[in-house]
C-alpha cells in the first residue's frame, strides 16, 4: 500500500533521513520505533509532503506521490496525526472534526462520520461545543485521531499517539487503533517511543536510528531480539 | 461642555474609526496568517482612491448619473486593488516565505516605498481633487451641523462590509480554512488545505476592504495623493497594534478607540496634536497590556 525508497530528506544541509526504506502492506499495523531525534517525525512529514524529500521515491498504492502538496495527499487518502495532537485551539470540538472532512463534499455520510467518531469516543460528543484548547491531553489525543477518521484514511499516519498521556488513556487509544485497523480495515503506520506497546500492538517493525532503518522484521522477533530489549525496552 | 460638540466630535471619530478599520482588518488578517507586517498595506489604499479618481474621471464625460459612476469607480477601485495585493504576495513576499521574518519586513518596507514613488511619477506629488458624485441625502438635512452625507455613507458601508466579512469568516469554507491556517499553518495542511490558496485570498479580502476606504474618504475629504497611503497605513497599524495583531475583533475595536481618541483630542485639546493623541494611546494601552486590547499574550515554550 505504502513503499517508501531510499527516501533522504534534509533540513537545509542536514541530513535528516539518510537513505530509508519502509513497506506498510494493506491492513497491517506497522510500526517504526526509535529514540529521540532519530528521523521519526521527518518521515512522516515528508511521507505527508509537508516536508519534501530531495531524493528517494514514495509510492502510495503504486502511484509516484514524492513531492507532491499535502492537499494533494490528503485526498488519496493517507492522512497523518501528528505529533503532540494539533488540535485547532480556537476551534471547537466540532469544527475540528469540520476541519478533518475539509475536501469532502457528501455532507450526509459526514454527519454519519462525525456520529461514528462519538461512538469511538463519547467524551468527544460530551465536548462538541468546547473549544479544542480546553481540551486534557487525552481529549485532544482523541480527537486528532477523529478528526483524521473524518478523512475516511485509507492509511493513517499516527504519531506518537501515547505521548504525555497517562497510561490508562494510552492503552484506550491503541485499543481504539486496533479497532479501527480491524473494523475499517485502515492501514495503520504508527510512530512510537513507547516500544514495548507499539511492538505489542503492530505485525511489524522497522528500528530507526540517526536517519537510518537498522531493523525490520515481524514484532514478535523484534521483542524478542536482544539489541531490542536493551536499547528500547529496558530489559 | 456643548452637547452638539460631543456628537460631532463622537460621529468624527467614528468615521475615522471606520475608516481605520477598513484597512486595519488587512494588517491584522495578514498578521494572524503569516506574521508579516505589511508595510505596502497603506499604499494599497492609495492604489483604490487614484483608481476610483482615473475611473470617474474617465466616466464623467459618459453623462452617467453620478451615483452609477461613483458604484462602478469603487468596484472597479476594489478589483484593481486586489489585483496589486495579489501581486504584491506573490512577487515580494512568497519567494520569502521560508526566509527569516526580517527579511520579508524589509521587502514589504520596499514595497511600500516603490507604490508610493510609482504613484508620485505617474500622478505627480500636488493634490488632486476628488469629485464629488454622492448629492447630498435629504433626510440628513435636519442633521447636517453633526452628520454630513459622506460621513453617513462611510458609517454605513463599514457596518455592512463588517457583517459581511464576520459572516465570510465564520461559516463559508474558505473563511474556516483562513481561521484554521491562522491557528496552525501546518496542521492546516495535513486536513488539505491548500494554505498558499489562503494566504493569497487573505490578501485579496484585505485588499478589498482597505480600497473600499481608500475610495470612501477619497470622497469624503476631496483630495488626495500619493501620501495618504502612509499615514493612514501608519494609523491603522496603531490600531490594529492596540487592539492585538492577528485579532479580528481586536482591530475593529482598535480602530474606533483610536478615531474617537484622536477626534476628541483634537477637539477638545488641539488639533496640532492630532499625530501625538494616537502614538501617546498606543504607547499607555502596551504598557498595561503589551499584545493589545484583545490580543493573547505570546505562549511560552517551556
């Protein structure tokens, strides 16, 4: 679904991703884990468009999409949540999930979504009116990943999504992930720092480190692996 | 202390205020989007009086009525105006779009400089007199000592365009996708948002609306030049300053405390220190609130 080749992308003359390769098939959950500053977030960005690679290709479901606009990404369908939630502060809970379905017109099947979102989350539905700034930490974690289901992802982008929340929100929301990828059959491309859950949660995944992918294999080896344990999951 | 004074003093400042609005919602909408002051904003206002004085002057021989000739020389004014803001981003801002913030300053600095000298080489630096295409409205008679008609017209349009732009910003799509760009730009393009899109209709609107206030006190005072574009700007980005930068509502505001402000100083005090009555508020206002009336004070990263 998601094939990504010898992707670099710099920030002015760094260096930031130095040559990777990723491949995220249909219905998997796929994670890529890494430490702080290993290339992570720029992935996605540029995965996204946001941030465009200078060399390297990106094919989404075959079609050549390096370089291309976000608005241009967004409705082939892969959509991104991004690191620390970028919630609309000024915006209310339901212009946000608004803002999400922006460049869909069948405004009955929205309505539908947005009842759809409020099943998945009942808070959210509690919130609708408030403004997403006033929003806990956990709140606004839930609803960027509605406001992206808004999208109707064929893949989504998720990352971080455990970050600063308490560890009882965390395990809801990857319940919540492996919903979606069961129920909707989603794609699912998931960056964590939290190894021990996102190794637990996906099929499979890739180790990155200063720029590069050092490891890929199926979850179930890469928990098991030694340089694993050691360096990601504390053991 | 005269009551017919306070009202004529109190409906002079409005009109001013109006005014500063008019070309204060420019400033801060650009502001709020990609944190650029404008400098060349003012001479956009310029732009839209010359262009409503060239297209009525050129209609006047038409025998047209008036009222037609002054409606087609403000749409035309706005258009055209548009059209200069449009091409301003597009030439002088955009290629820095990615440079440091100073950078994109000093280019609308040289903007502003460029508008203003190409307007004085074209129309020289003498006042031109603006005619006067708006007959005066009868039922203002009994008020004429407080109200003229011009003043009226200007209150009204305001009020109008300012309902229209609260409604455009509100609940039409590209307005939520200004007000989602403004709060963040990149979030804004990861729901597909087509944020160079917004950043040129941005300019569009401020265009338009400062052209709608160039054209309006073109007619209400009588003259104009290639200068009125810089105090005006320069007042209007007090305002806009005043009431917080990147605030809607906020330069709305600003922009009438400042009119009232400097048309009761002078008034009341002297007009000799018309300028002094503006710069003496705004320096009081950021001392006790330094992001303005309505503006948020900067978030910290901690």
């Amino acid at each position: 679904m998601l094939k990504i080749e010898k992707l670099e992308t710099y920030y002015g003359n760094i260096q930031a991703l130095k040559g990777i390769d990723i491949e995220v098939s249909e219905g998997e959950i796929v994670t890529l884990i890494g430490a702080n500053g290993a290339g992570k977030t720029t992935t996605l960005m540029s995965i996204s468009g946001v941030v465009p690679p200078r060399s390297g290709k990106i094919l989404l479901n075959g079609e050549d999409i390096t370089g291309k606009a976000p608005d241009e990404i967004v409705p082939m369908g892969l959509i991104q949540v991004p690191e620390g939630r970028r919630i609309f502060p000024d915006l209310t809970v339901s212009e946000n999930l608004d803002m999400g379905a922006f460049l869909r017109k069948d405004d009955a099947q929205i309505k539908r979504d947005v009842e759809y979102v409020f099943e998945l989350f009942p808070i959210l539905s509690e919130r609708r009116n408030q403004r997403g700034g006033t929003l806990s930490g956990g709140e606004q974690q839930m609803l960027a990943i509605s406001r992206a289901l808004m999208a109707k992802p064929r893949i989504l982008l998720l990352d971080e999504p455990s970050l600063g929340l308490a560890p009882i929100i965390v395990q809801q929301i990857f319940d919540i992930v492996k919903k979606i990828n069961e129920e909707q059959k989603t794609t699912v491309f998931l960056v964590e720092q939290n190894a021990n859950l996102a190794l637990k949660t996906a099929h499979k995944g890739y180790v990155m480190e200063t720029g590069r992918i050092t490891m890929a294999d199926t979850c179930e080896n890469l928990l098991k692996n030694d340089e694993v344990q050691k360096a990601y999951l504390g053991m | 202390m005269n009551s017919t004074y306070f009202i004529e003093l109190f409906l002079g400042g409005l009109t001013r205020g109006s005014i500063y609005a008019l070309i204060a919602l420019g400033y801060t909408m650009v502001y709020g989007i990609i944190q650029l002051i404008n400098f060349a904003h003012g001479e956009i206002y310029m732009i839209g009086a010359f262009t409503a004085l060239i297209v009525s002057g050129a209609l006047a021989f038409t025998g047209l009525d008036p009222v037609l000739i002054f409606l087609i020389a403000a749409v035309v004014a706005v258009v055209w105006s548009a059209s200069y803001g449009i091409t301003m981003e597009k030439i002088a801002y955009k290629p820095l779009r990615k440079a440091p913030r100073l950078s994109a300053l000093i280019s609308a600095i040289g903007m502003s400089m460029f508008l203003q000298n190409y307007v004085l080489l074209a129309q020289t630096s003498d006042f031109q007199p603006f005619p006067e295409l708006i007959p005066d409205l009868a039922f203002l008679d009994p008020v004429s000592n407080i109200m003229n008609t011009t003043q009226f017209i200007i209150l009204v349009t305001t009020a109008v365009v300012m309902i229209l732009f609260t409604l455009l910003i509100r609940y039409t799509r590209i307005g939520k996708a200004m007000r989602a760009t403004a709060q963040d730009k990149i979030m804004a393009q990861l729901v597909g948002i087509n944020v160079n899109r917004v950043i040129m209709f941005t300019f569009l609107i401020g265009s338009s609306t400062a052209a709608i206030g160039g054209v309006l006190i073109s007619s209400h005072v009588g003259q104009i030049n290639f200068y009125i574009g810089f105090i005006a700007g320069i007042k209007a980005f007090v305002a806009a300053v005043l009431g917080g930068i990147g605030s809607i509502p906020g330069a709305v505001l600003g922009s009438f405390v400042l009119g009232l402000t400097e048309s009761f100083g002078t008034g009341y005090i002297s007009s000799d220190y018309e300028d002094v009555f503006a710069f003496a508020f705004l320096i009081i206002i950021l001392i006790f609130r330094p992001s303005g009336l309505l503006g948020k004070p900067t978030k910290k990263k901690v």
